[in-house]
C-alpha cells in the first residue's frame, strides 16, 4: 500500500493527542476529545507535567489561540481572518484535529462552490429510482459535522458566492439544516461548530453579508511580530516539510534562513530593517508561507541537483519567483531592491549574483 504524501493532522501528531488526553484531567465540552486548556497546549506546544514535550504548531501570541478555542466551545461559529500565509488554514484543521479527532469534514471554498456542497446532494440514480428519500441523500462534510456532533471547516469563505455563504446563516443561528424534500431536519447535536477562514488580499473576495458576520467571532491571525518568530516558524516548517518529502538534503542553515525572512519582511514593510531606507512594495503578500516555500524548492534543488547544501543559487530561483507575481510592477520593485539594498550587502554578494542571474 502506497504511503500518503500529506497526513492529516490528528494522524500525524496522534500521540501528542494521546499524551495529552492522558494528562488532561480539566473539564471537556460535550463531544470534545481534549479540555480547551490542552487544546490550546496542543497548539502552543510546551512539557506537561509527566515531561512529555509537545510541539509548537503555531507560533505567535498565545491570546490569539486561547479566544479561539474559547469560541468554539461556545454556540459562536470561528472566523479565522488575515492576510495569505498566517497560518488560518493550518490552525483551523489542527484546531478540528484536538477537538474533533478529525479535520476532515472540509468544505474548500471556491467560485464554484455550490449550495449542495455546503447543505447535501442527492444520488440521483437512487432519487429517479425511489424518490426523495434518506437513501438518496448524500450529506455535506457540514452536515456530517451536525449529526455527529464534530468540527466542520469551511476554507477560503470569502471565495464562495454571497447567495452560497449566507446558506451558514439558518445553521448557525438555529443550529439546524432543513430537508425540504423530507419534511424533515437535521438538528446540530453538542459539540458543533463551525471553523472558517477567509483572507481580505483576495481579487475575488465576496463580502461576507452583516447577517452572516454577526454569527461569527472574527479572530485576526497577525503575520509574525518580530524577525526572530517569523525565523523560527520558517526554521520549523522547513524542518518539518523536509522530512515529509524526504529530501535527502542538509536543513538550511540559519543565516540562510534568517536573510530570506529579512527579504521577506523589508518588502513587506516598505523599507529596510534599521528603517533608514524606504522601498517600493510588491504586488504579492510575501507571507511566511511563500518563505517556506522558497526555502523548500531550494532544499529541493541542492538535494537533487547539487551537493546538499542549500546556496544562493539554489534560493535564488525560487525567490525571484516568489517577488515577481506582476512581470512589469514586481520586476522594477524587485530590480531597485536588488541594485539598492542586496548589492551594498557585503555578505549578501553571492545573493546577489545568483538573483541577477536569474532574472
């Protein structure tokens, strides 16, 4: 049997849940696998009290998770907002992993999202045998979710049409999906909630109506506060990501790390870190998440294609790419950055030459 390339998150992190189930003597919501407090340390990470260490899923303020999962064990559905590459997606399933024991029951939200991919659908060779029936039901992961009691997640919300969105506004105000074609419902059952994510960068955001938001608790995720946690979140993910993929190659050193992030943030900031230089901003978000992405890619390069140290060159490709989303705005922003800020960088010379070469 083939080895999946991507687990879920209560398959991969299953015995830091059951450390933690263990040492979870707090009082659970109905339907909750663990206590909000060991939910929030599965998050967070840190030793309990029998030593067991568990990982740091997200890094960042602890306040943050802490309203999150407090929300959830509340009859309020979770918005998880902010700019691409925070994080949402990846705390929503690890959110659905320590409470539900399942993130699977996804609705990913897209322009095509339907309303029976948010309500059910029907197995129409069954429902033109016999009719409407519960036989020929086929329930939406949202309403597996009700039935069971569980944590269903709802991605990109802001990607699905409004007349599509507002289909949440009867089941999170009235905890129940009606069937029509039935005559019947289904009634939420303790433990439901909902966990949604939207980002506010997008091109085709569809605004959530003020009926709709009203049924959620918005918590902003914020991009890393200082240099030295976006390094470790990338340090981590990269860590992580490579043993996964099982890239037969060296870890990035931490200077290399480390530049790739202070790129990252100077273009995401307007200026150099000592703040003595302004600079032009490019199209894209240069989120945390592109920086893994560009550190992986790399990774990948001096596994396959060089001596399995990751180099500027190797970085370079991947960098370059991630700047330039718009081939005429991003080119001269990133140009103007490279001939005045990575070219005066004396130990950023091999950089330099590896990114001019690419583009």
């Amino acid at each position: 049997m083939s080895e999946a390339l991507r687990q879920h998150a209560e398959q991969l992190f299953a015995h830091e849940i059951d450390e933690l189930k263990k040492a979870d003597t707090r009082q659970r919501p109905t339907n909750w696998n663990l206590s909000p407090w060991a939910v929030s340390q599965y998050l967070l990470g840190g030793k309990l009290d029998n030593g067991f260490e568990v990982s740091a899923k997200y890094i960042g303020n602890r306040r943050v998770i802490e309203i999150a999962v407090a929300t959830l064990a509340t009859d309020r559905a979770l918005l998880l907002y902010g700019v691409p590459g925070t994080a949402k997606s990846w705390v929503s399933e690890h959110l659905a992993a320590a409470i539900s024991g399942d993130s699977t029951r996804l609705i990913q939200g897209t322009a095509g999202t339907s309303e029976e991919q948010m309500r059910y659908g029907w197995n129409y060779a069954l429902l033109l045998s016999k009719g409407p029936s519960k036989e020929a039901l086929v329930p939406s992961p949202l309403m597996k979710a009700m039935s069971d009691g569980r944590i269903a997640r709802v991605e990109e919300l802001t990607r699905i049409p409004a007349d599509v969105q507002d289909t949440l506004i009867t089941i999170l105000s009235e905890k129940t999906l009606p069937i029509p074609e039935l005559s019947s419902e289904v009634m939420a059952n303790r433990g439901f909630n909902v966990i949604a994510t939207a980002n506010n960068r997008d091109k085709g955001v569809n605004e959530l109506s003020s009926a709709l938001k009203r049924r959620f608790n918005t918590v902003v995720l914020p991009v890393p506060a200082t240099e030295e946690e976006e390094i470790a979140i990338v340090s981590k993910r990269v860590a992580e990501m490579g043993k996964s993929l099982e890239l037969p190659a060296e870890p990035p050193a931490l200077k290399e790390v480390r530049r790739l992030v202070q790129i990252f943030r100077e273009l995401r900031e307007g200026q150099t870190a000592d703040g003595k230089t302004k600079l032009k901003q490019p199209t894209g978000t240069m989120s945390t998440a592109e920086a893994i992405s560009v550190l992986n890619s790399g990774i990948a390069l001096a596994a396959h294609f060089g001596d399995g140290t990751l180099s500027a060159s190797d970085m370079a490709a991947g960098l370059v790419g991630a700047v330039i989303k718009d081939p005429v705005q991003d080119a001269v922003v990133w140009k103007e950055y490279l001939e005045t800020v990575v070219k005066e960088r004396s130990e950023w010379k091999d950089l330099y030459r590896a990114c001019r070469e690419v583009i």
